[in-house]
C-alpha cells in the first residue's frame, strides 16, 4: 500500500522546532512524540531549514593540491589527502577551478610529442 504525504500541523511543526536543537534529541524521539516516520520528520527538518549545515571553505592549498593532482592520482587517494568526499572534489574543480576535470592533467602523446619538439 502506498504511503501519503503527512500534512503537517502548525502544532506538529511548532513542535519540532521546539524539540530539534541539532544535537541531544533524536529523530527516533521526535518521530514518537509525533506518531511520524524518521525520513519524515528529516525532511521536515530540511524544509524548515533547522538543521545546520557545516561547510568547510575550500582554502588556496587544498584548490592547490587538487588542481595538480586530479587526474594524476586516484579520487580515494585526494579524498584522504583532502579529507573531503568525491562529490566535493567534482564540483570544487568544476566551480572553483575553472572546469578542470580528470582528463585536465592528462598530455596525449603527440601533445607530448609537440612539445618536445620531435613529432
């Protein structure tokens, strides 16, 4: 049986607002109190935009070391160095580095070939 959409009250969203903090209480808690499923209760959170989202600054090293290492070493490799997910190194190459992808550090052979001057 298909499930519908949970139409929230403003009690129940007054609720939640009052009971997620971001730490201490979990959504198992919350989910309870309100007869509600967890995804439920975490999209709402989303909607009402309580949770707090940590993004960390991409600082002029790190942009350093992926601009002269994608392509060249492995994603799992950068992740580690990085400390940071593959998704994140795609999209700060994409928006921070100017487009530059795996294939950016990577010299054909007759590329390499012109530039030493031999074919």
């Amino acid at each position: 049986m298909l499930e519908t959409r949970h139409r929230w009250t403003p009690k129940e969203a007054a609720y939640l607002a009052a009971s997620y903090d971001g730490t201490g209480v979990s959504y198992r808690a919350i989910a309870g109190a309100l007869g509600l499923r967890i995804q439920c209760i975490k999209g709402k959170i989303q909607g009402l935009k309580l949770a707090k989202v940590h993004r960390r600054k991409w600082t002029q090293q790190e942009l350093n070391i992926l601009s002269n290492n994608i392509g060249v070493v492995s994603d799992k490799e950068l992740c580690k160095r990085l400390n940071r997910s593959t998704n994140a190194l795609k999209i700060a190459a994409y928006r921070k580095l100017n487009g530059m992808n795996k294939r950016s550090n990577i010299y054909t052979a007759r590329a390499v070939a012109a530039e030493l001057g031999i074919g």
